[in-house]
C-alpha cells in the first residue's frame, strides 16, 4: 500500500515523529500554523492597544512567546502569544507609569511563575469547577468577540461587503474543499480582490507602524530598586497569575479535545522563561490564547509542537521581510 492511502494515526496517537513522516501530516500541521498566525495578528494589534504598547512590539513579543513554548511547554498544539487578558492587568500600570516599567514587572511576574512550575503548584488546577472553567471560557470568547467589532461594526458598507464574502467563503469552501483550511483560502482571496480593485479599507498598516526588521534587545530603563519594585509587584503578581490561570485552563481544554495529557508542571514554568524572554526581546508579556489555539486545534486539526513552531516562524516572516504585505491586510478579513 502506498503512503499516501495509509490510515493517518488517531488524533490521540499523533507525534512528531509520525508527523515527520506523513507528508498528509506535516501538511495539515503546516497549514494550521499559517492560520494560526494569521488570527493571531488582529487581537495582538488590538490589545497592544489596550496595553499602551506599539503594535509591532506585541508581535514580536508574540513571536519569542510561540518559538518559546512551542519547545519547552507542556502542551503541544497549544498557542502562546502577547494575550488580551495580560494586557488588561498592564494596561492600568503603563498608563499611570509609563512604559519602561513594562520590563521589570515582566521579569518578576516570570520569575513567579516559574517558581510556581517547579514547587509542582500547577496541580491545584485539578480543584478549579468545570462551571469555573466553562465560565472563564466563555469570558474569554467574549472579549476576543468584541475586541473584533469596532473593525466592522461602524465601518463603511465596502466592509461590510468584504466581511460577508469572507464569512460565506469560511463556511461555504468546507463544504467542497476540505484539503486547504477555508479561512486561508478567504484571507488570500478576499485581501488579492482588495489590492486588485484598489478598495481602501482600514487595513493592518493603519493600526501601527510595520516597519521590516527585528527591534534590538529591551533595556531595562529604570533602576530595579525597592522604589521600582513598590510600583511593578502588583502588575507582576497579575501577570504571573492571570497568564497561568488562563495558560492551564487552556491547557486542560484542549486535553479534553484531544483526549491526550499535558504537562501542567512544565508549561507553568516554560511560561515564565518564555514572559522572561519575551520581556527582554519583545518587550511585553502573554500566556496561552484560547481563540488561536481552537483554531489551530479544531479548525486546523493540529495535534503536534509542528503547529505552534510553524505559526511563530510564519508570524516572524510577516513582522520581519513580509511586513509590508502583511500590513494590506484588511483588518474585517482577519477579525
């Protein structure tokens, strides 16, 4: 029998070693890492917004994030990027204090969780209620939800065209084409027709600057003092445990899809040497994004380390050598 008509493994058998060695595999692994990086870009823009942050300092920060636990974590296939809920606890300190305080607060809400991965803390996720769990879930989608509005609602009836194109090529192409993901197809299509019809839309370039190139390393700009520390701890604490309370419930989500285990243990700490990385190189802090990760685990079928590592090496291609095409993107298409 050929390779190519062999049964694929069951999704809770799938490694990266039978990845590796089933083109139809690696394919699939691929395609979910594009789209993955691709959903990522509206809500690490909008909530670098919320956080007070350049846009491009968020995607690169994404990019180390993903990079990082794809290798370390605990939980293969899940996505970990600058994320709307560790916006929302530096948001409120950045703008009192100013953004140089973005890095210490970083290193010492790493520095945390990566205590709390090695004490084995990461167990006390077990005593969290299902009703809990769902409930942080469905927050979640509702603020990724509304985060994506103001780029529709509001906007001109062009937008409201491209959105209902691409909603119909999304739900619609599955149903004849199952071999390439539909939301692809309707990122590439929907942005090749604006860019060949010369339609101005409110597009990635026009929420910061996308300039090529990598930023240098973050310097630490302010003396890391009891002063310093007085202003930073609270933003740290919250960063530390809103990004593992939302990284471990994540986690526990997509073991239940995938029926397959994680290691919660190694994801807390990877996730603070990923925040402690990402600080340094970046600038901004994340944890795991629930929306993305269902994207690239139900929507791209992605089960392995392939995904993830995919998606952050395509996200560092757009900010780097395709950040100018990245930044035609309309910004309905990809919300």
């Amino acid at each position: 029998m050929s390779q190519s008509s062999e049964h694929a493994p069951a999704a809770n058998d799938i490694t990266v070693g039978s990845v590796l060695r089933s083109p139809a595999l690696l394919t699939r692994e691929c395609l979910a890492g594009v789209i993955t990086a691709l959903a990522l870009i509206p809500e690490v823009i909008s909530f670098s917004v919320i956080a007070g942050v350049d846009p491009k300092v968020s995607l690169v920060a994404s990019v180390v994030l993903c990079l990082t636990l794809s290798i370390l974590g605990g939980r293969p296939a899940m996505v970990t990027a600058a994320a709307g809920s560790v916006a929302l606890v530096i948001g409120p300190m950045v703008h009192v204090h100013g953004v140089e305080y973005i890095l210490p607060a970083v290193i010492l809400g790493g520095i945390i969780q990566i205590i709390f991965g090695l004490a084995g803390l990461s167990r006390m996720m077990r005593y969290i209620p299902r009703s809990v769990m769902l409930g942080f879930v469905n927050a979640l989608g509702i603020l990724i939800f509304f985060a994506q509005v103001p780029h529709v609602w509001g906007q001109s009836g062009l937008v409201w065209v491209l959105f209902a194109v691409t909603l119909a090529i999304v739900l619609l192409l599955p149903k004849i084409l199952k071999s390439v993901p539909s939301p692809l197809v309707a990122i590439v299509a929907v942005t090749g027709v604006a860019l060949l019809l010369g339609y101005r839309v409110p597009n990635v370039g026009d929420e910061g600057p996308m300039s090529s190139g990598l930023p240098g390393f973050t310097t630490l700009l302010v003396p890391f003092n009891l002063q310093t520390l007085q202003i930073v701890w609270p933003t740290a604490l919250s960063i530390a445990f809103v990004g593992l309370m939302e990284s471990l419930l994540t986690a526990k989500l997509v073991d239940d899809i995938t029926d397959t285990p994680s290691g919660k243990r190694r994801e807390s700490w990877a996730l603070g040497v990923g925040n402690i990385l990402a600080g340094f190189y970046g600038g901004i802090a994340g944890c795991a994004m629930i929306g993305q990760t269902i994207v690239n685990v139900e929507l791209g079928k992605a089960r392995t380390r392939i995904s993830t590592i995919a998606a952050g090496i395509v996200l560092l291609l757009l900010v780097t050598g395709l950040s100018q095409i990245m930044a035609q993107i309309p910004m309905v298409v990809l919300a």
